[in-house]
C-alpha cells in the first residue's frame, strides 16, 4: 500500500511521541512532557533536519545549562540582577540567531535557561539537579525521535542533494543560453523577475539540501567540505548570470559579437563548462580541465563606430563575461575535487568573512526583535510577580520566550492567525480530556490515544501549514500541556480552563510586545525596508568622492560597512515582510507594482554593490579633472534622488540625473579616441580605461533604473499603502 510522505511524517512523530512517554512513565519520571517536547520541535520534513535539530538542540541545552548555572551563582540572591543577566543571555542569543547558520542553536539557549528556571519553580537552589533532568527528558526524546526517523521511513537527504544539484545546474544552463542567444540574435534582453526568483530559489535549495545530507548521510558527510565549495561556487555562478543578465540590458542589441573579439569560441566554450559540470554531477563524473578565456574588445571598431555610452554599456557586458568565465572555471574546479575527493580548489574564506560580517554589524530590524522578546519577558515576569496567584505562573513566562524567539525568524507571522488556531486545537482536546482519558485503563489504551490524535493533528497541520510552520508546532505543543500525561494522572475542568486563559494571556502579551518598539505591520515594515535600502544606497553612492583622509579613518569605515550590510541584506528583509502581506488585500498599489517595486530595489542594490566595488584610484590614471568633476556632480545628483525615495524631504528633480550623466558621456566623448587610445598603453592605463568605462555603464544602469522607480514610486499611495488595518 503506497503511503504519501505526510502521513509517514506523521506516524513517525506519533509513534516517538507514544515511545517516550511509555519510557518516561515507566521510570517515573515526573514532567514526561519535556520529552515529548523535544520530539515535537525535532521532527522535520526529512531526516537530516531532524538530525541536525537534535544534535543543536542537545548542544544548545548544555549550553544553555552552564549559562543558567553561571547566571544562578553570580546572583543567588537578588532577583533583579538576576532577571537582569538573563534577559542579556537572551539578547544575545536573539540577535545571534536571526543572522547565524545554526538558528537552533541559539534559539535553544534561549529558551532553555528559562526552561530551567520554570522547573524549580523560582527556587534557583535546585537549579543543578532540575538541570540534570532536564537533559535526561530532552536526551530521551532526541534519542527516541532519531530511532523513529533512522529506521522507519528514513527519509536521506542524499536523493534530495543530487536532485537539488542537477536542477540548479539545469537552470544555470537554460539561463546562460538565453542570454548567450541575445548576444548572437542581437535582440534586447528583459530582466525576466519570475526566471531570476527560479534561480535564487533552486540555489537556496541546494544549500540547504548541502546541509541536511551532511548529517544523514555518511558518504556526503566524508566529503562535506567538497560539498561546501561546490556550493559557494554555484552561489557565485548565480549571482554572475544575474549581473550578466542586467548588463546585456543595455548592451544586447548593439552588436556584442562585432566589438568583442572571439565571442564565438567564448560562447561555445561556455556552454559547453555548462553542460560538463551538469553531465559530472548527474553521471558522477569528472568534469574535465578549463582553460583561462579572457574576453578582450576590438579597440578600433568601439572609437570608431560606438558612442561613449554604448562603449561603457559594452564594457559593463564584457566585465560580466569575463566575471562568470572566472566563476565557471572556479566551479569546474570544485566538481573535480568533489569526485577525487580533494580540496584543492579555492578557499571559501570570502563567504565565511562575509557571515562574520553579516553577524557582527549592527542590524535595526534583528535590534528590534530583541527589544520584542525582552519586552514579552519583562510584563510577563512583572505580572508573576505583582500580580497575585497569576494563572499559568513561570510557564507563561517561558511559553511567551518560546514563542517570541520562534517569531524573531519569521517576522512575517501572524500572531492573530497562530492563535486562532491553537485555541481550536485545544477545544477540540476537551472531549479527550473530560470524556476519554478518565475511562482509559492503561497506558495501551492511552498510547493509542494519544497515537491516533497526534497523527491527526499532524497530518492536517502538514497539509495546511508545512512541516516546519509556527502553527504546527504550537498546534501539537499546547495538548500535550493540557494533558499534562504523568503516573499520578488528575482531571480538573479548572486546570484545563487555566491553561486556555493561560494561552490568551501569552497572545495578548504577544500582541503588546510585537509591536514594541516599531509596528509589526506588514506593509509598515515593507516601506520602513525600502527606504532603509533606498537611504543606505544614497549613502554608499555619495562616499565615493570623499576625502582619502576621511575614509581610512575607522568610524568612517564602520559607517560604510553599515550601510553596504543594509544593501546586502536589503532583498532578505524586503521578501520577509512581502510575505507577511496579504497581496489580495493590499490598498494603494496593485500586485504588478509591488512585483515591479521590488524588482527594481534588487536591480538598484545589485549596481550600488557594483559602484562601490570599483576601483577609483585606477579611474584618476586617465579621466581629466573635468571629467572627475562630472563623475562628482552624478553622485550628487543620484544621492539626493535617492534620499528622496527614501523619504528625506529635498527638492530633487529626475530630469537632472539624465542630464548629470548625460554630461557625463558628453566631457568622455570630446576625447575617447584619446581615452581608447590609452587602452593600448601599459596594464595599469588598461584597467584605468576599463575601470572608467564599467564606471560609466554602471552608472548609466543606476540612473535608468532610478528614474523608472522615480515614476512607479510617484504612481504609489505609501500613504494608503502602510495604513493600519485590523491584521
């Protein structure tokens, strides 16, 4: 009998779920349920998630246990300095997971010192032995989960990475022949938003699929660090074919093939490494050697037959090329060292200096989400305390952690829905509780029991919300508290009322301290993203012509990382928040806008990255003082646009960016045969000509781009748009 992987996934959680509270109970162990707990938040959509979230969460727990103990005998006797130090151990623990590749981790510190501090009922004395019981009932659930999910139904990532592999290296290929075939067929190039998505998704699947085999499977974890490299490698054959997709924008139907010198040989050279590192993966092959192919243009036909803007939108295409030939030869490189199972290919240092980057720098939204569970903690633990006899106590302080550390992640939820939802769940567990569970007469019958109502529970959770959704969790979580199965087992229609009231307090907690200290709002927040990104690129475009003094000092370079963290991150955050809106209900703009809005926000982040990469003091070896002064005029003119997108009141107008760079290529054009003349000079004037000319395409991609989101933006109601509505 064929049975579909949501309802394997869900007799394998309620079978682990019966396994454990069968050992619990058998022991007599006091709280069975932090076992079932560890079942619940472990169990994912395949075994190496799982895997993963055991392994982080056994860590996280120890962790977590020797911060307690540390935080217990620094201040055994003052509650408000104890109260203190935790909430700064959650801070941290906070800020660290939203950017950090072990998210359990960290959410496990979190919430597991107050897991500890809620078992000793406030008595910190007996922190040390609650501690050790605590791991005994966590260990058991991950032990019994893994078991489950090992032996039954395994469901091994190993498939997942292959698939994962070759649909990525699919898409790359499709992708790079239709840009290659615009090149030959000289027809113009439409960034294709919906094909660019396609990519960054199947790229992000590929790396979590990276991560997921590297624990369940032997073979790929002997290999890991192969894995790895092949992974970086295509991140960055990704990111070249979208730039490379965004210079042919301008430079497709000028003739690529006429001015670039052996574009045949480039392009059939290029697909083929293409279809090589597809065919090795999918065959399990080597891929074979890669020659260095540089792309050099022909000199005498650009001063003779292109204007200064086509030379420059000629040279932003031939840097493009030449980019992605580097990436694909590097990515060549990684498959053969993938299938001789060596590490000679290049370090991934530079991604990993980037995490760091990414971790450490100052984030408003990651800060925000800190204040948010801080807020939670803090009126909880003032209501435990002032408020007499408050129903649910120390769990309510540590169910609002729970949930609150979860939501920091997934900043797009939606609190009123979750609720809903989990106050459903646990009405529908009443006729259980009251009419079912009295009667039962042994642990067989409350095995089936419970069996029977987590798969159902699970199953349609699966369907509604996905295996690793909010809902989920909370939805199986909250019965298990209710039930509360134990040896000295009691009914009480007031503890089952408690803990609905107790739910409702920890959603209205929630609902004070969500929008502490800036709205939840969606569409709010969607705005706030877009003029942080608008105002951070503003800043980074202007930078350019500052003194030399200024920018070696060190305020000024940790104010540049900043704003180009703002940048790098800005497509993260902005999808976040668009996922949090309901674009059936939106008011002010209509879905095509929105998808056009972003879509140029991406383009806009791509180039400032670009702009800002480029080397000026190579530029200074050629371009005139007149020139330079022109170069100075566009960056002032391109801040002030867009800081004014981003909402800062100055008198701008868009007319004035074309005739900046307008005249621009007009100072260029009274002497590029004089400028292309240079080229043919010594390796340092080379690049300087290069460097001026990729300067001058990248600039003339950025003012396009800004005066068309200048008109959407002007065609928008942001006013209507963030207006508060019941969510």
């Amino acid at each position: 009998m064929y049975l579909s992987r949501n309802v394997k996934e869900s007799i394998k959680i309620a079978l682990a779920l019966v396994i454990v509270y069968a050992i619990a109970m058998g022991i007599n162990w006091e709280k069975p349920f932090w076992g079932a707990f560890a079942v619940i938040v472990c169990s994912q959509a395949n075994l190496g998630q799982s895997l993963n979230r055991a392994i982080l969460w056994m860590l996280g727990t120890l962790f977590a246990l020797l911060g307690g103990w540390i935080i217990v005998a620094s201040f055994p006797q003052d509650r408000w300095l104890f109260m203190i130090a935790l909430s700064v151990w959650v801070a941290g623990c906070v800020y660290i997971l939203q950017r950090s590749k072990r998210q359990y981790f960290w959410m496990t510190c979190g919430y597991v010192i107050l897991m500890l501090w809620d078992a000793t009922g406030g008595d910190l004395s007996l922190s040390y032995e609650e501690g050790i019981f605590r791991i005994q009932e966590s260990l058991l659930g991950i032990i019994v989960y893994g078991l489950v999910a090992v032996l039954i139904w395994p469901n091994c990532s190993r498939e997942e990475l292959h698939e994962a592999a070759v649909s990525l290296l699919d898409m790359h290929r499709a992708f790079a022949n239709r840009c290659f075939l615009r090149i030959q067929d000289r027809k113009k190039v439409k960034v294709l938003r919906d094909k660019r998505v396609e990519l960054l998704r199947a790229d992000t699947r590929l790396r979590t699929a990276i991560n997921d085999a590297s624990s369940d499977s032997y073979e790929i974890w002997e290999c890991r660090r192969q894995w790895e490299a092949f992974g970086h490698r295509t991140t960055a054959v990704t990111q070249s074919l979208l730039k490379l997709e965004e210079s042919l924008a301008l430079s497709s139907d000028l003739g690529i093939m006429k001015f670039l010198l052996n574009m045949n040989d480039y392009l059939e050279v290029m697909r083929g490494r293409f279809k090589r590192v597809r065919f090795a993966i999918a065959e399990d092959e080597v891929a074979g050697d890669a020659r260095e192919r540089v792309v050099r243009g022909d000199v005498e036909k650009v001063k003779k037959e292109l204007s200064t803007p086509e030379t420059a939108a000629i040279a932003v295409t031939r840097r493009s090329l030449n980019d992605l030939e580097v990436e694909t030869r590097a990515l060549i490189n990684a498959v053969n060292d993938l299938k001789s199972l060596e590490f000679s290919s290049s370090s991934t240092s530079s991604e990993r200096e980037e995490y760091w980057f990414g971790l450490l720098m100052p984030d408003p939204d990651r800060l925000a989400n800190v204040v948010r569970v801080l807020v939670g903690i803090w009126i909880s633990y003032l209501a435990y305390l002032f408020v007499p006899d408050m129903i649910g106590g120390l769990l309510v302080v540590l169910l609002i952690t729970i949930i609150a550390i979860i939501a920091s992640v997934s900043p797009q939820i939606n609190l009123f829905k979750s609720c809903i939802y989990t106050i459903l769940v646990c009405l529908m567990s009443a006729p259980l509780y009251f009419l079912v569970m009295p009667k039962l007469q042994g642990f067989y019958s409350l095995g089936l029991m419970v069996f029977f109502w987590t798969f159902t529970i699970s199953y349609f959770a699966n369907r509604m919300f996905g295996a690793q959704s909010m809902i989920r969790t909370l939805a199986l979580l909250f019965p298990q508290i209710i039930f509360n199965f134990n040896n000295y087992q009691t009914y009480s229609f007031v503890v089952y009322t408690n803990y609905i009231f107790v739910l409702a307090i920890i959603f209205c907690i929630l609902a004070v301290s969500r929008n502490i200290p800036i709205s939840s709002h969606p569409e709010r927040n969607f705005k706030k993203n877009v003029n942080r990104l608008l105002d951070s690129a503003a800043r980074l475009v202007v930078e350019g012509d500052l003194p030399a003094l200024t920018r070696r000092s060190i305020f000024h370079r940790l104010y540049v990382l900043y704003h180009l963290n703002i940048v790098v991150i800005s497509h993260e955050k902005i999808l976040y928040w668009k996922e949090g809106i309901d674009v059936n209900n939106i008011k002010g703009m209509s879905r095509d806008q929105m998808r056009r809005v972003i879509d140029l926000l991406m383009l806009i982040a791509n180039q400032v990255k670009i702009l800002y990469g480029i080397d000026h003091s190579k530029m200074k070896l050629v371009a005139t003082k007149s020139m330079l002064r022109e170069v100075f005029i566009w960056r002032s003119l391109a801040g002030k646009i867009l800081f004014y997108l981003s909402g800062e009141k100055r008198n701008i107008n868009i007319k004035s960016l074309r005739r900046g760079y307008r005249r621009i290529f007009d100072r260029v054009n009274v002497d590029v045969g004089g400028l292309m003349e240079l080229w043919e000079n010594d390796e340092e004037t080379a690049k300087g000509v290069s460097n001026f000319l990729y300067f001058l395409g990248v600039t003339h991609c950025i003012s396009n781009y800004l005066d068309e989101f200048y008109k959407l933006s002007e065609s928008v109601d942001w006013k209507y748009f963030c207006e508060e509505r019941c969510l």
